[in-house]
C-alpha cells in the first residue's frame, strides 16, 4: 500500500534581524551660538575701540595745562596822540565777562557759529546733519558743523592740522570742556580767547584794534564784524578787506535777526552804519621797526607791552604824502626813485617822523636809519664849525679861487669866483674852494672828524682833505641828530622813539637818552644864524616858509647821485635825501631843488597849508 504522503506546511520565511536605527541628531541651536559670537565681537570691538582711542589720545595735551599755555608777549605802539601804529607778538586785550558785554556780542557769535550751543552736550548732531545737508546742496562747503565748544577745543590746545586724527581729538576735548565748565563759562573762555585776525585773540584786542574801542563799546553792526572772522580771519579782516568784511557781517546781523537776538529790520540799518577808521600810517612801519630794534633789553621778556612813541601823526602823514607825490612826479621825471625823511625834535631828540622809503610794503629797508651815503656839502657845518671853535668868525674873508692839492682840484660848479668873501658866504654858496681853505684853518682833517664825532656822527671819515666836501659816509638819521646841537643851543641829543611805556598795563620807568652839552651856546648861534643865509639867499632858498624861520644846508654829491637838505625850524630838525637804491645818478637833481622843495611843502602840510 503506497504510503502515504504528509502535505507539505509552507513555513513563513523568517525575517532578517532589524538593524538599530541611527540615533537622532540634536537640533543646531542657533540663538546660543548668536549669542556666543555677538559676546566675542563685543569684546573685540571694545579691544579694537580701546586701541582707537589710546591711538587716537595717545598724544592729547593736558586741558589743565593748555589754558595756562604761555604766548608771545605783544608790543603795541601808538602815536604821540594815542593812534595805534602797529602790533607785534600775540595781542590780547582785556579779560571780559559776560556780565560786562553788551547782549549782542555773545548773541552775535552764537548766532552765526552755534545756534544750538545752549542745547548741546559738545557736539551737536543735528548741526553735523545740517551742514552736511547744505554741502551736498550746494555742492561745495558752506557750513561747518563744529560747535563753539569744539572751536574752543581746537584753539586751546591743537594745532590747525586737518585730519581725522585731529577732529576726533577735538571732539574728545570738546566733551571734556563741557564737562568742567558751565556754558557761560565756556562762552566767556571763547570770548576771550578767539582767533579774530591781526595777532588779535579776544574781543577786546580786537575792537581796540579795528574800532578803537574797547569790547563792552561795541555796536551790534562792530560785533557782527567781530563774529565773522572766525571763518576767515585774514580774508574778513576789515583793514586788509573792508567790503569782505561788511559783507561777512551783514550775514551775521541776518543770522542775528533769524535767531531773535535784534528785529529783523534793523540788520540793514547796523550794516549800513558800519564805519572802520582809519588804518595806521601805511609808511610807519619803517619808524615801528626802528623803535621794536631799539628795546634791546629794556623790555621785559614776558610782558605785554604798550608803548607810547614820540611819533607826531600829523607831521608823519604829510612827510609820506609829500614824499610820494614828489617822486611820483618831478622825482619820476628826473630819474629819482626813492627818498627818505626824518624829522627830530631839536631839544630832546624825539623822532617825530619818519619815511625809510617810497613803500614800506614793497621794501622795508629803512633807508633813514640803515643807508650809508655820502652827504656832500651837508657835511660842511662841521668844517664851519671846527673853524669857528678855532678862533674864526662868521664875517671873517675866506679866498674862493681855484686851490690844488697834490694833483686833487675840486670845482665850484657853476660859482663865479669873486676873489674873497665871508664865511657866511662861503658856507651859504656851498663854495668848494673856500671849504677845503676852512678845514686848512681849522686844524686839517683830523680835528675836523673830531668835532663831528662830539656832535654824533660815528665815522669813519677820511684823513684828507676831501672830508670838507662830505666824503664820508652817514646815515640820514645820524646826520639830523648831529644838527640839533646847532638848533638847540649846543647840545648832543640821542634819537629815541618811546617817550612812555606799560607792561602789564603798569607804568615802568622809561627815561629819555640823556643830552649833553658839546657846543658854546655862542657858538651854537652863529653856526645857526650862517645856515639861516643859506636859506635866505644860497643854496637853500627852495625850502624857505613864509612866516617861519628856517635855516639849514644843502648837499650834493658826485654825478648827483645823491641830494640832500637839513634844516631846522619850529623846534625840529628834518633831513631829506633823495636818490637810488643802486647808486645811478639822478638827472640834474642837486640838494637846492627837489629836497629843499620837498621839506618846504612837508612844513606847510603839516601847518595845514595846501602844498
């Protein structure tokens, strides 16, 4: 029997074994990681800051020991009458509180610096915004976005260098002066301490020095001139530019107006009242550096000094009018292109005038006080004079013919020789003949370079007989001085420039050169009445003033290379020398002609007379 046969039982097939999962990954946490980089950024940043800043300050200078900062000292000369001649050194005048000015100075320099400055904590934001907004309109720089605080900053105690380096300084400085001071205390630090032009620094050195008056004086249209030149002080300088600077004010007083500091319509009536006086004589500079030469060591290294000169402004004015007239002129014509004054006074000498040349701007050589020519026949007073201490007389005869000495003749020019005449005459005429016969008498070469040297003049002179005929060189000044002797009795005067002086505001002692006698006073008077004659009825006629006495002498010298007059009149004695600088000769141009008229119409324009 077959067998039989299970059915087969189909067994699920067994599934392999399941591979474990891979773990999860945990979800980046980016705010975590935000936070760990912003942390180390920070720390970064205020490394790198802090590197900036010491990079930046590294070289601040210390507040405290910037507003104590030393300065030049000033001198400021004035006239005989007070009117300012010249400064030098760094010009503060002085110290103003806000108590003491009027309203609309302060008003005036906010409104056209810092309008916000009652607002700001040093640096204003909003003004930056603002002018950065008006540059980019005007496509050019209009407006500046400083504060008074970091102007303050800037000229205390850095230096005008632009660069960011600096600004950021002057921004740091500036947040600190806010911090130390109040804001009056910061705008009367300003006040005081501004830039105005001119060596000028504060609002008082500056309205003295442009209006004449001082701070707590000025005008609301002078304070509006004032506030302008921070800007530009050398371009709104109202004596170098006067319409720039009434322009630059107008826009003040409009700003004035537009911040409520005056009425709106009296900005144009303040412009329209502006009046600038008078600058300084523009030829005294040759007489200020004259006398800033001859401090020496008088002054005091530190002080401020204001010192009242000898100068007569009205004697100064006419010898530069007179002098420019004459040689844009018949000078012109003649071949004369410069020429020098000085004027004395004959007691005490004072200068009371003085022209180094035709402009000071174009050439300040002074050409009274440094030029050495020779003078000529202005020399022969000194001949007359040793002739007359040796026993001679006015009306003593002298011969005027011919005389040769060693192969040397020296002419007479156009004078007829009349075989003898007096002294007086042989002085008057300026006869060459009859001057070398003098010296003979008076003792030769040597004892006549004597009396010259009591009477002032340094010398050297020559050891021959040329001497009687001014072969030595002088300057114009040394040569004036060494005429007042015969002007004033017989005594030897010193020139000197300052008759007071401050420092500090307080009087310090500052005595004349003391004179002393070198002449018999009878002496004295007949060398003064022979040098009358000259003028009367010699060489010197052209100098001659109705109603006023004058005496003096003429000079000439070789080829008319150079022309001289020196006379005396009205207590003082003035010197005049015309020629060139190189020496060329001038045509026909003698000592009797154009300097003779030339110190006559100086006399008659000082005494008020047309010329």
């Amino acid at each position: 029997m077959p067998r039989a046969v299970a059915p087969r039982v189909r067994r699920p097939p067994v599934a392999a074994p399941a591979r474990p999962a891979p773990p999860a990954r945990p979800r980046r946490r980016l705010a975590p990681r935000l936070f760990r980089w912003s942390v180390m950024l920070a720390v970064w940043g205020m490394v790198a800051g802090f590197v900036a800043l010491l990079w930046f300050a590294w070289d601040l200078p210390r507040p405290e020991d910037a507003l104590g900062a030393t300065r030049r000292p000033s001198v400021t000369l004035v006239a005989a009458d007070g009117a300012l001649l010249a400064t030098s050194g760094d010009l503060y005048g002085e110290t103003v509180r806000l108590a003491d000015l009027p309203a609309h100075v302060p008003a005036a320099f906010i409104a056209i610096e810092d309008r916000r400055f009652r607002d700001h904590h040093g640096l204003d934001l909003v003004g930056v915004a603002r002018a950065l907004v008006a540059n980019l309109t005007a496509r050019r720089v209009v407006q500046g976005g400083s504060t008074l605080t970091q102007q303050l900053a800037k000229n205390l105690f850095l230096t005008p260098e632009r660069s960011l380096r600096r600004k950021v300084q002057e921004a740091l400085l500036a947040l600190w002066l806010e911090q130390r001071f109040t804001k009056n205390e910061l705008l009367t630090i300003y006040l005081n301490r501004v830039y105005l032009g001119a060596g000028t620094f504060g609002v008082d050195a500056a309205a003295r020095l442009y209006f004449g008056v001082p701070a707590r004086r000025l005008t609301v249209g002078q304070a509006a001139v004032l506030a302008g030149l921070p800007k530009a002080p050398s371009r709104f300088n109202p004596r170098v530019n006067p319409s720039a600077a009434v322009a630059r004010a107008v826009e003040v007083l409009e700003a004035m107006a537009e911040t409520g500091a005056i009425p709106a319509a009296a900005a144009m009536q303040e412009a329209e009242r502006l009046r600038f006086p008078p600058a300084p004589s523009r030829d005294a500079g040759w007489f200020a550096d004259w006398v800033r030469d001859s401090l020496g060591e008088r002054a005091p290294p530190t002080a401020d000094l204001l010192l009242r000169t000898t100068l007569d402004t009205r004697l100064q004015a006419a010898a530069e009018a007179r002098l420019e007239a004459l040689l844009a002129g018949p000078g012109r014509a003649a071949g004369v292109s410069q020429g020098a004054v000085v004027a004395i006074e004959a007691a005490s000498g004072a200068v009371r005038a003085m022209a180094g040349g035709r402009d000071y701007r174009a050439s300040p050589f002074n050409r009274a006080t440094q030029a050495r020519r020779q003078p000529g026949s202005a020399f022969k007073p000194f001949v007359y004079l040793a002739a007359l201490e040796a026993g001679a007389r006015p009306e003593d005869g002298v011969s005027d013919a011919p005389i040769s000495l060693g192969g040397w003749s020296p002419g007479n020019g156009n004078w007829r020789s009349r075989g003898e005449i007096t002294l007086e005459d042989a002085l008057a005429h300026s006869v060459n003949t009859a001057a070398v016969r003098v010296l003979q008498r008076s003792g030769g070469p040597r004892q006549v370079a004597a009396v010259a040297q009591r009477l002032g003049l340094p010398g050297p002179f020559p050891r021959d007989a040329s001497i009687a005929l001014g072969t030595a060189e002088v300057t114009l000044l040394d040569l004036v001085t060494a005429y007042a002797p015969f002007a004033n009795g017989g005594h030897r005067v010193a020139p000197f420039g300052v008759a007071e002086a401050r420092a500090e505001g307080r009087p310090i002692a500052w005595l004349p050169p003391a004179r002393a006698p070198v002449i018999a006073a009878e002496t004295a008077e007949a060398m003064r009445r022979m040098m009358t004659a000259t003028v009367a009825r010699g060489t010197g006629r052209a100098a001659a003033v109705p109603g006023l006495p004058v005496a003096g002498k003429t000079g000439t010298t070789q080829d008319n290379r150079d022309a001289w007059f020196i006379g005396m009149a009205g207590g003082n004695v003035m010197g005049i020398w015309l020629g060139n600088d190189d020496a060329t000769p001038m045509e026909g141009v003698a000592g009797g002609g154009l300097p003779a008229r030339l110190f006559r119409e100086i006399l008659e324009t000082a005494r008020g007379r047309s010329g």
